[in-house]
C-alpha cells in the first residue's frame, strides 16, 4: 500500500517535466525568428553539397561573404571576402509560419 503515492508523486514528476520541456520549446520557437532578434544580420547566399555530410556554404556578413566548410561536427572558415557591388540582394528567409498557413490552405 505505501507504492502508491510513490507512483502518483513519479508519474505527477513526469508530467511537469515534459510540461517544462514544452514550455520551453514554445518559447524558443517564440523568441527566435528567422534572421534572429536582432534582424538579418547573418545571411545564406548559396550552399552546395560536397559529399555525403560535407557542404560548402556561402554566407553574408555586412558587407562581407564569408565562405565556411561544414562537416559532421566542423565548420571552418575557408575565405573572408567583401562583398561584390554587382551581387544581386539577397532572398529573405522563408518564415516558417508563413509555410505553414501555405501548407494548411493546400490541405483543406
């Protein structure tokens, strides 16, 4: 007989951990928005696939492109350039809720 608080105080625990755990996923989703809180200070202009988990991804900083190598667990800088002045502007990020709404209209 004294197993069942026991249980009902683990399986009460449980719940308001994954509760947390939510929560906390809610907020980050909340908080972080494409381009960050402090807007589009960090741009993908181009990437490629290189092999199986490598890519060679173009990014924009300001006024610079800085070209990185990523790999499973590795990203390194492979060149730091200025921007060119002929480069067309660079897309905005796609917002995922905006995937979303399109998503939830196709379906219906």
């Amino acid at each position: 007989m004294g197993a069942g608080p026991s249980i009902l105080q683990t399986v009460f625990a449980l719940f308001a951990v994954l509760a947390l755990i939510m929560g906390c996923a809610w907020l980050m989703r909340r908080v972080q928005r494409p381009g960050g809180p402090g807007g589009n200070l960090l741009r993908v202009r181009s990437q490629i696939m290189v092999g199986p988990r490598e890519r060679v991804v173009l990014l924009e900083v300001g006024d610079q492109w800085i070209v990185t190598g990523v790999a499973q667990g590795n990203v390194r800088s492979l060149a730091v350039m200025p921007r060119p002045e002929d480069a067309p502007p660079a897309p905005d990020p796609v917002d995922v809720a905006d995937f979303r709404a399109l998503l939830a209209r196709l379906r219906k």
